[in-house]
C-alpha cells in the first residue's frame, strides 16, 4: 500500500464546547461517546502495519481529541514508532481550550500540524463558538496559539462560514492579519438548520470578497495561504488538489470512531455507511458498501462537464450534492466566483510557479 489516510477521533463526540453550528453533535447524541481504549488504539495501529504503507497521515479530530489527554497521544506516537516504519505525518483539530505547555511541547516534538477553530475577533467568534456555560471563549483561544508559536507548533486557523459569518469578513481578514495568522482554511457550514445557513448567494460573495483580499495582499515571498485558493491555483499548475472537497471523488480516507467503528467520511458517520471495524480481519480493504460510497460521488450532471469550470469545480463535495448527488447546491457560487477570478487566479499561479 503506497499512502493511507485515517481520519481518527479519540474523544468521539465529546467536546468541552457548545457551538451553535456543530454538525457532529446531532450525529452523536445517540451513541455511547467514550474516550478510545488502548486496546483499540493498539489494534488499530496493528491493523495499519499489516497494511504495510509506505505514507501514513493520521488526522485526530472530534468532538475535542484533546479530551482523550496527552498520555493517549504520547501512547499513541511511541506504538506507532515501534509498529510503522514507513513515513507517518500527523495533524490535529482542537479548539485550543485544553493546550498547555505540556501539550504544545508535545505537539511540536512529533511535528503535529495543529488546527486551532476560531472564526474570527470576539463579536465573530462569539456568534457561535462558545463553552457549555454560554460564554465566549476567545481569550482562551488566544493564549493556546500563543503556546503554539511559543514551542514551534505548525497551525493554521480553521474558519466556518454561514451567512453571518460570511457577511463579517472584511472585518475577520483584518482580525487574523493583525494577529500574524498567515495559514487560513474557511469552510463552509453543512446543515441547514433555524437560524443558520450558507445561500449559493452569500457564498458567491464570500469567494469574491475573500479572494480580493487575498489578492490585495498576495507577495509570493510573504505569502498567506488560503487553503481552497491555494487548491485552485495547484489545479491551475497541473497538480491535483491536496483537500478531498475538491478532487471531485471520495475514498481518500478512513474514519475511526472511538469505538473502532469504521466509515469513510466524518461526514457520514452514520450506520447507513459503516464499513466495518479495526477489529475486522482487513479492515482497510475497499469493500462493497465502500465502493458505492465512491461510486456515488462520481456521479455528475451532465450540464458539470460541459460546463468551462469543470475542471475546477469537479462537481464539489458529495455532502454538498443534491438529486441523488449529481447537483452542487453551490453550482451557482462557483461559477460566478470563477468568472469573476480566474483570470487573477491564473495570474498569482504563474507567479507563485516562478517565485
């Protein structure tokens, strides 16, 4: 096997926050929602030496991983040294409320490129982000990235847009600029429920508005990376796109549910899309209900391929995808977005090749 990606949460639902638009809360409520056993972790890690690959990405998401404590994760890290020898890279989804100096020491000694939820300054991040209490947790925040850059972790700030969030922009480019955060990944809310929501609409705003001033600031040799920009401008350049939104297929990973519980996106957590469990005899095998996972994905509409922005667009994520998945609900979005920018895009791709 030459790469295997797993998607891992060690906590499953639980999280030490509140948050307006978590999807994962509802997905959740109704399971068992403990820590990750030893024993579970171990086989998972025994599962994934058989496996033999040559590249492994272990991505710890939630709930809140953090909650599973840095003895799981130091467990977790030397098993692995001693099971896997081919090249293992690690990330990690926080909110940031339980960093320490133990755990950024951690962090950055295994090379952890961290990702710190925070939607913008206070009034942004307030709208949504707040702990079980109802408060805000902004200051928090603050001081776990600066324990971050205090012991050398990688981060980049992780953004969700809806509506509110989208129209505050202007103001959440400048918040994140003043505060020297220079790797932003914006992304976009999944459910649709009273209160909140993303429009095709105020989406194609949103890329527009985001993109002029990514642009107004753009300097190869100080550059500010935006995750779906920089994955646009990596198409533009021949490569294919690093974030699994926009290859305009699934299967490039596998969920672990705390339990064991294997399914093939955190978007589909469901019982409808288990595939199995690390206890299985080859859990990591494509097996039948998987392939019609990815099946699904390939399927398009046929207007999508004659369309000039195929290529870039390549349909969009499956959960954003209506009518038997061959529709993007933000087809209109990305079309206008591309109109009104590929020409700068192809541009800053040029200088970026040649810098």
């Amino acid at each position: 096997m030459k790469a295997l990606t797993l998607l891992i949460k060690p906590a499953a639902g639980l999280c030490n926050m509140d948050c307006g638009y978590c999807f994962y809360k509802t997905a959740s409520e109704t399971r068992q929602n403990r820590i990750m056993a030893r024993e579970t972790a171990d086989t998972l890690i025994d599962k994934v030496s058989a496996a033999f690959p040559r590249n492994l990405s272990v991505i710890f998401q939630g709930g809140e991983p953090t909650l599973a404590g840095l003895d799981f994760y130091e467990h977790f890290v030397s098993r692995v040294k001693e099971k896997i020898k081919g090249n293992v890279f690690y990330s990690i989804q926080t909110n940031g409320l339980l960093i320490d100096d133990g755990f950024a020491e951690f962090l950055a000694a295994n090379d952890f490129l961290t990702g710190i939820s925070l939607d913008g300054g206070k009034k942004t991040n307030n709208r949504y982000r707040l702990d079980k209490n109802g408060n805000g947790v902004l200051p928090q925040v603050l001081t776990a990235i600066n324990l971050l850059k205090k012991h050398g972790v990688r981060f980049n700030i992780l953004s969700v847009i809806d509506n509110e969030n989208a129209a505050d922009i202007d103001s959440t480019w400048a918040y994140f600029r003043k505060h020297g955060f220079r790797n932003l990944q914006f992304i976009p809310y999944v459910d649709e429920r009273e209160g909140i929501s993303l429009s095709p609409a105020a989406y194609e705003k949103f890329l527009r508005r985001i993109f002029d001033l990514w642009y107004e600031d753009f300097d190869p040799y100080d550059y500010t990376s935006v995750r779906h920009i920089d994955n646009y401008m990596d198409i533009l350049a021949g490569f294919p796109p690093e974030n699994c939104a926009m290859c305009g297929v699934c299967g490039g990973y596998f969920t672990i549910e705390a339990n064991g519980d294997i399914y093939p996106c955190d978007f589909y957590c469901t019982d409808e899309y288990r595939l199995g469990s690390v206890f299985d005899e080859n859990p990591f095998e494509i097996n039948e209900k998987h392939r019609k996972f990815i099946d699904e994905s390939l399927i398009i509409h046929g207007h999508c391929k004659n369309c000039l922005y195929y290529n870039l667009c390549r349909g969009g994520c499956k959960r954003d995808r209506t009518a038997e998945f061959t529709q993007n609900k933000y087809c209109s979005a990305y079309r206008g977005f591309f109109e009104y920018a590929l020409d700068r895009l192809k541009s800053a791709a040029e200088i970026l090749a040649n810098a």
